[in-house]
C-alpha cells in the first residue's frame, strides 16, 4: 500500500497594500473589460461589463462599461490603491464613462495614455457594419 501523502497547508496570500497602479481599460465593439495592476504589471483587480452581469448587446453600453469599472476600482480600493495611470485599448463606446467613473471613485489619475494597437498596413480589416 502506498504512503499516505503528508496533507499540505495553502498559506492564505497576504494582502498587499498598492498605492499606485495602473488601470487597463479594454474597450471591444462587443464588451469592456478593466483590470488594474500595480507597477510592475501584477493585477490585483478586475471586472468586465459580461462579469457584472450584463450579457448580450448590453454589455457593449457605456452604462455596462461604468459598472465593471466601479467594481474593479473598489476592489482595488480597498487595497490601497489611490493613484494610478490609465491605459486605453480599442474602439469600444464604453472607454469614456469608464475613465470618468475610475475618476469618479476618488483614484487621482497621473496620465492618460491610448495604447491602441494600430497596423502599419497588416491584416484586411473586417467588413464594415452595416447601419
């Protein structure tokens, strides 16, 4: 009979305490997405308009954007976070509110940098929508 295996204690992970950070707000035609991470890239929070309970074409609203980023800056919030810089992705409509509600919950914002990625003339982009 085999050796009964020594049960192994999870150290519980310790809360880290993140004054500055950097908020992450990807914005897709078809949903929003906000992650907040300290310095060096490590998230420490995040939300996005499907996760807060938003499906279908709601979840590409600014209304839906608003919601996932007040539940990620709180979370991250209570870590400590009160100063961070903020990194735009995509043509969404709901990169905007999303900005203002980090704003909004009291994170002084240092920066504003859009990190869209742009093609120097690569792939055929899709189809455009039909109005």
């Amino acid at each position: 009979m085999a050796d009964p295996k020594p049960k192994t204690r999870k150290r519980k992970r310790e809360r880290r305490n993140v004054a500055t950070g950097i908020v992450h707000i990807k914005s897709s035609f078809n949903n929003t997405i906000v992650s907040i991470t300290d310095t060096e890239g490590n998230v420490i929070s995040w939300a996005s308009s499907g996760g807060v309970g938003f499906s279908g074409s709601r979840k590409s609203t600014p209304f839906a954007a608003q919601m996932a980023a007040e539940k990620a800056g709180r979370a991250a919030m209570e870590l400590g976070l009160r100063r961070a810089e903020v990194r735009v992705k995509g043509p969404g409509s709901g990169r905007d509110t999303a900005l203002r509600q980090i704003q909004n919950l009291g994170i002084e914002v240092s920066g504003i940098k859009d990190v869209s990625p742009v093609p120097h003339n690569g792939c055929l982009a899709p189809k455009r929508k039909r109005p």
